[in-house]
C-alpha cells in the first residue's frame, strides 16, 4: 500500500510540472501570437498587405480561436479586393465572439462591406443598420453609414422594381484577374484602346504605394478572320512610360487624344499627374506627346483623365479630374475651353455635379451636351456609380443615376457612349479566381428612357 502510494505521489508530481512547463509554453504561445498579429495590424496600416495576411496565416494556424487575427485577415483581403476570403474570414471572426457573448463595431462593419461588394445587399443592410446601433447616431454618421444603408435600400427598390443590368464583358479574351479599364471603342468596333495594371508594364515597376504594377495604355483591333482581338504593341511602344500611363479620349478621327501621365515616382519627369495632348498625321498613329501648358489645368496636384467636345467651330471645351481641394471635396471635375487654339482658365463644376466625395473619369459626347461622369459621393448603389447630366440654359442639370442598367454595387467607372449607336462602354469589377478586378463591359441601351439616346 505504501508503494501504491509513494507511485501516486511521483506520478502526481510527474502531471504537476508537465502541466507547469504547458502554461508557460501556452503564456509564450500567446505573447507570441500578439507579436504577430500587431506586427500584421502594422502591415496593413503601411499598404503591405500580402505580407500581413502572411504573418496573420501563421498567427491563425497557431490559435484558430483568435478572432482578432481572423478580422485583420479579413480586412487585408478585403482591401485586395479577395471579397470570398474576406467573407470567409469575417464570419468565423463573428462566430468566435459570438460564442464569447461579444459583438465587434468594427467586424460587424466589415460583414456589411463584404456582403455589400458580393451583392448580399439585404445581409449587407442588416450590417450597417447593426453598425449603426452600435456606434451611434454622431459616429456612424461621421462614418458615412446612413449613406451606406441608403444604398443598399436604393439597391433593393430598384431591383424589386424589375430593373435589370444590360451590361455584358466587352472582351473576355482581354479581360485577366489585373485590372483593365478605361476602354475607348472606335472605328465600329474595330479598335479598342485601354488602359491596365499588368506585371508586363514598362520598366517593370511597382508602385510603392500599393504594390501593384505602374499601369500602360494598350491597343487591340479585331481580326475579321480569326473573329478575336488582337493586340498591336507598336502603337504604345514610344508613349508608355515607367510610370502611370492612361489614354482617357481620341477624338472621331484619331488624329487627336489626351494622355493622363505621372512619372513622378520613377522617371521624375512630371511632378504629378498631369495631362498631355496625344498628335498624329494619320489615325491612331500619333507623333508626339506634350505636356498642356497651363497652369490652370496642370498643376502640384493630379490631373487627368480628361474628355473633350467641340461645342462650337471656335471653342472646345474639355473637362478634367483634379484634387486640389482634396482637403475639402476629395477629386473633383473642373472644366476649361480652348478658344482660338488657347486654353482658358479652368473652372470648378458646380457643387451639384462636385460632392464631398471623389468624382472621376468624366465623358463628354460630341457636341458637348451631356456630361458622364461617375461618384461615390452622390446617391448610387455602392462605391462609384455612373452619373450624366445636360448642358441646359448655360448650366449643367442635376445628375441623374444610370440606375441598374448600367451600375452595380460595386465600382463603375470609365463610360463612354457613341450616340449614334446607343453602344457604351465601361469598366466595373468582375471576379476573376479569387480576386475582384477591374474588367471592360459593353451595352447596348437602346429602349431605354433617357435623353441621349437615338430613339
């Protein structure tokens, strides 16, 4: 009996330290775990966010119970635009502190983010209004959520009305998990210029900012036998830079463009965006490229993606994107004439078309009558949506929304329309594997009801 119990004693003790040197290999675990996921939360915050994701997958695989790892994770696919990873992440998250008998501000905004981008709008709405509760009337509003719900109610109306896309992929062979946008169709057809972020970019160069690739202006024509495109590398070969490179208009006979260009970061060339004139003695095969001098157009700032119309034999008149008052309004449109081959000095748009929020990648038709544009900062479904409006008694009109036949919720950018034919072109995002991208669509929207459409 003794020796029964002299072998309970050491087994015992035995148990005691194992269960000693545990605790403090799982107190170890767990600072190391904080270690990782501030090292990952910094990470983020810098824009590097492969590399947070990265370490947060290592702090994960070592406490899968750890919601905070999981929200950061979240919102660094998020921001790379992996909506299903972020998704994935955001709801085991909510699951964890849910068992904890908690609830996250943040983490419930990122679940009404995430399902707003996948197009769960009644889940997404169930969010914001969750979101809201949470933080209040003063910070929810400060954090723009009333306008997020809006959105998402504008969204459902709108759908339950019966309106539906018209929207289709303009080129399935060009379109790639990078981004692709900004398209210009021309010649009927035949000749699709765009603009994209493509590991192939001239000079190879990433921008620190995001890292991702400087962008170039691209070619393609339709081949009438093969019935593809086709790309033609010679017709950007001496134009793109190491930088970012953008072709935003080509007038109708293609002697004539305008280039958004900024080597600031690479070639030191431009000191910003700025915008340049693209000239050419035969179509679309353009000789020289020069800065605009003016300083009411180009400035410290950026400048770009800029449209042009000829409103009458003497005067064109261009509208372009700028944020010197970025402080105030974010990017906003400005528009400038160009009277005797001079141009003027460019005028803000008024606070109507110009909201607190970005506006960007403005179009003009022709005869410069209608204006599109799009804005996160005016009622639409989400991100950036298509808006025009009329030039009417010397005064640009209230911008209406293209509505869901053309917008999304998510970004829609870069229209253009040839009003003889009722055919635009846009970008918007498109799931490509496990990223959303930028891709170039196309429609058709004769029928429809609005004022610059052949009837």
């Amino acid at each position: 009996m003794k020796k029964i119990t002299t072998l309970l004693l050491l087994t015992l003790c035995l148990v005691s330290v194992r269960t000693s040197i545990g605790q403090k290999n799982n107190v170890l675990d767990k600072a190391g775990i904080n270690r990782m996921l501030s090292s990952g939360i910094a990470l983020y915050q810098q824009g590097r966010l492969n590399d947070a994701i990265s370490i947060l997958k290592t702090a994960e695989i070592k406490d899968t119970a750890n919601w905070s790892v999981l929200y950061w994770m979240g919102m660094s696919f998020y921001d790379l635009s992996s909506y299903y990873a972020a998704e994935e992440c955001a709801v085991r998250a909510n699951e964890i502190i849910g068992r904890e008998e908690n609830v996250d501000v943040d983490l419930i905004k990122l679940l009404g983010d995430v399902n707003h981008r996948l197009g769960n709008v009644d889940l997404a709405a169930k969010y914001y209004k969750q979101t809201a509760e949470l933080m209040g009337k003063k910070i929810s509003t400060d954090m723009g959520i009333p306008e997020l719900i809006d959105a998402c109610e504008l969204y459902l109306k709108d759908t339950k009305s019966g309106r539906k896309s018209k929207r289709s992929i303009l080129a399935d062979a060009i379109n790639t998990v990078d981004d692709e946008y900004a398209p210009i169709l021309m010649n009927g057809g035949r000749d699709l210029f765009f603009t994209a972020r493509k590991p192939e970019t001239t000079g190879n160069n990433i921008n620190p900012d995001d890292q991702r690739y400087f962008e170039d202006m691209y070619h393609a024509q339709w081949d009438t036998v093969s019935l593809s495109w086709k790309m033609n590398k010679l017709t950007f070969s001496e134009w793109n830079t190491n930088g970012f490179d953008a072709l935003t208009y080509v007038n109708e006979n293609g002697l004539f463009g305008l280039c958004t260009i900024n080597t600031s970061a690479t070639e030191k060339t431009t000191k910003s965006s700025d915008i340049f004139e693209i000239i050419g003695e035969e179509p679309l095969k353009w000789s020289s490229m020069d800065v605009i001098k003016n300083k009411s157009i180009n400035t410290d700032y950026f400048e770009g993606a800029a449209s042009l119309a000829q409103v009458s034999d003497m005067e064109q008149k261009m509208i372009f994107v700028s944020d010197r008052k970025g402080d105030v309004s974010g990017t906003d449109l400005y528009s400038v004439s160009r009277t005797d081959e001079l141009w003027q000095t460019s005028v803000r748009l008024p606070n109507e078309i110009n909201s607190l929020g970005d506006e960007t990648t403005p179009y003009l038709t022709e005869d410069g009558q209608f204006l599109f544009f799009s804005s996160r900062g005016l009622p639409g479904y989400g991100g950036y949506d298509i808006f025009y409006s009329q030039w009417i008694d010397e005064k640009w009109s209230t911008p209406v929304n293209l509505g869901l036949e053309i917008n999304s919720v998510n970004d829609d950018t870069h229209f253009q329309i040839n009003t003889k034919t009722n055919q635009c072109v846009l970008a918007s995002m498109a799931v490509r594997g496990d990223y959303f991208s930028y891709d170039l669509f196309q429609a058709d929207l004769t029928g429809l009801n609005f004022p610059f459409l052949k009837k």
